[in-house]
C-alpha cells in the first residue's frame, strides 16, 4: 500500500516529469544561486544601515519603508533566480 505522499510524487510525475540536469546545468545554476545570495547580503547589509541610523533619529516611519523595502528587494532578487533557474533547465544540454 502507497503512502499519500508517494501517490502525489507518482502523480506529479505524471504531469511534469523531471528532467536530468547535466553537470554544466548544475554548475550555472550554482553559480546564479551564490551571486544572487550575494546580492541579498549586500543589500541587507546596506538596508539594516539605514535602519539603525532611522532608529537613531526616532523615525519609525522610515524603519517601516525600509524593511518593506528589504523584504521586496528578497522577493524581486529571488524571482529573478527562479526565473534565471528555469532558463538554465529549459536549454537542451549540449
């Protein structure tokens, strides 16, 4: 008797069947993750600044904006990576 979990897998594979990944295809995609985890760093670093110098000054206005901000500068530099991601996998190996 299958477990839930395995009748999902088998049906998800069904409906995309996932494909081999050759080792050039992992090295990109590697790479893109390191450089994008980078960016967020980066851009942490600066904002969090920013946000200690707006505690500073009592301005929980700009505190607010400038997490809002980090947490959209996350989301954007992540869908970039998936996007990034998916057109390393859709070429055909060479």
């Amino acid at each position: 008797m299958k477990t839930a979990y395995e009748l999902a897998m088998e049906r998800l594979s069904k409906s995309s069947p996932a494909t081999a990944l050759t080792a050039a295809q992992k090295k990109e995609i590697a790479e893109l993750e390191s450089k994008t985890a980078a960016k967020i760093a980066e851009r942490e670093l600066f904002l969090k600044g920013e946000v200690m110098k707006a505690i500073d000054r009592n301005d929980d206005a700009a505190v607010e904006q400038l997490e809002k901000q980090l947490v959209n500068n996350r989301k954007s530099l992540r869908a970039d990576l998936e996007e990034q991601k998916e057109k390393v996998r859709q070429r055909s190996p060479r």
